[in-house]
C-alpha cells in the first residue's frame, strides 16, 4: 500500500492548481458553446456599416433570450444612428434580463430623440417589472382616462394584421407606461364601455390608427401614422395626431425600416395625445 510522503502545502498547492485548471477547462467549454447566433448579431450590431443591418441585428439580438445579447444592445445604445438606438432600446426591454437596467438608466437621461428615449423609458418600466403590451388595463383607483384603441388601417402592400399588431403593441405599451390611463379590452362593446364609465366616472377616448403607404423616393423613406381621437364611445371627432418621419439611405423596399419607422411614429403620436387629453377638462 503506497502513501503519499508529500508535505501537506504542497498537496494543497497541487489540488488548488487541479481546481483551476478544471475551472479554466470548464470556462472555454462554455464560450465555445455560446450562441454563434448571438455572436454573429453582436458583431453586425457592433461592426456593421449600413445601419439597416444594425436595426436587424439590435432586433434578432431582443429575441434571443441570451444574456449574452445585454452587453452588445447597451453598446447599441451610442450609435450614432437614432433608429438602431431605438431598436436597441426596445430589444433590450423585449429581452427582459435585468442585467439591462444600469445602461438604460445611465442614457435616458442625455439621450436628445424623444422617440429614442421613450422606447428607453418603456423598457425600463418593462424590466422593472411592467408588461410590454397588455391587452387592457383596467380602472383602478388611480385612473383617470379611459382608452380603446380600434384596429390599425393599413394602406398600400404590408400585410394588415402584422401592421396592427405593431400598432397595437407600440401604442397599447406607451399608454400602460404612463400613470392614469387605462386601456379598454379589444373586444369592448359600445354597452359595456358605458357601464364601466358610469362606475369609475372616466374620461373615455377612442383612438383608431391609420398607416399610410410607406413611400420610397430620392433614396429615402417616408412613413405617415395618423391617429385620429375621438369621443367614447360614441366617438364624437376630437382631433389627429399624424407624425410624419423621413430616413434617408433607405433607396428600395426595407420592412424593418418600415417597421421601427412606424413604432417611432406611433409612440410620438401616443406622446401628443397624452398631452392633450390630460390637459383637457
């Protein structure tokens, strides 16, 4: 039967050296298994000339339920393009790691895009435990308006049901963010609205989107979102919010372009009607 003679430092010096060395092994086992999704999008995000292509990266990455994805969307939000910043703001909202936290924090508040900084401070909301998209929110006790949204009208060739559901969850998110508004289910009858206004005493609008053929002309890209306000619900005319935004380098059909143009767009029309409906008597 062999013993080991070996002074007793020196065995533990040994085991120490073998943990490490394990530690190491088991360290490049994990990289080398890391999402090659997740490292290709970081790198387009990051490296990429064209900034469509840094949209495209910012928004797979927010899908990617990877915590790897949190440090490369906290970079996006220094580019020097407002809708990859944008992009790069709601991704790491839809993500929902809270690792987010700190980078959205630190930027919203020198961030100069308004449309920018509100997808900031809706993912922070998100993150800090608000959900992104809900199909209503009912009257509580703080409420003070009451809001239904009717289906987006989508004009020229994009598919109508994907064009509202981007409405939708744009418009619905910025309203559930801000305190006060209550959003009323989809489905709401003209009956049912008047009795839970007769029982929380609310002040009731009805929002019904419009969003106008993209247009492509002179390498640039046009989107028009108009949303029309009216009473509820018996939707008596109040007024328009139609924000109109305009990319350049945009020279033939690009869908996610179209598609972060008309969130921008949405969420600055939202942002109006905020305004004028809690200003009104």
């Amino acid at each position: 039967m062999s013993t080991d003679s070996s002074p007793l430092p020196a065995r533990i010096l040994r085991g120490f050296l073998l943990l490490t060395l394990a530690a190491l092994v088991m360290l490049r086992a994990s990289s080398a298994h890391a999402d090659p999704k997740v490292t290709d999008a970081a790198d387009k995000l990051r490296n990429a000339s064209d900034f469509r292509v840094r949209v495209q990266a910012a928004l797979a990455l927010g899908t990617s339920s990877s915590a790897e994805a949190v440090r490369p969307l906290c970079d996006g939000l220094d580019d020097t393009n407002t809708a990859v910043r944008g992009a790069a703001a709601a991704a790491l909202g839809k993500l929902g790691k809270k690792e987010g936290l700190p980078c959205l924090r630190n930027k919203v508040g020198a961030e100069s895009n308004t449309s920018v900084a509100t997808a900031m401070r809706r993912s922070i909301s998100q993150l800090e435990g608000a959900r992104s998209a809900p199909l209503a929110k009912a009257p509580d006790g703080s409420s003070k308006w009451y809001v239904a949204i009717g289906a987006a009208k989508t004009k020229g060739d994009r598919v109508a049901s994907e064009t509202d559901g981007i409405v939708q969850e744009t418009a619905r998110g910025a309203l559930a963010s801000t305190a006060g508004f209550a959003i009323a289910p989809a489905s709401e009858s003209p009956a049912q609205a008047g009795t839970v206004l007769a029982r929380h005493k609310l002040k009731a609008y009805f929002l019904q989107p419009t969003v106008e053929a993209p247009k492509y002309d002179g390498g640039k890209l046009t989107i028009v979102v108009r949303v029309t306000m009216f009473s509820y619900p018996n939707k008596s005319l109040q007024g328009e919010f139609a924000p109109k935004l305009t990319q350049s380098g945009t020279p033939s059909k690009d869908k996610e372009s179209e598609d972060a143009l008309i969130k921008m767009a949405v969420t600055r029309a939202i942002e109006s009607f905020i305004k004028v409906a809690s200003t009104s008597n």
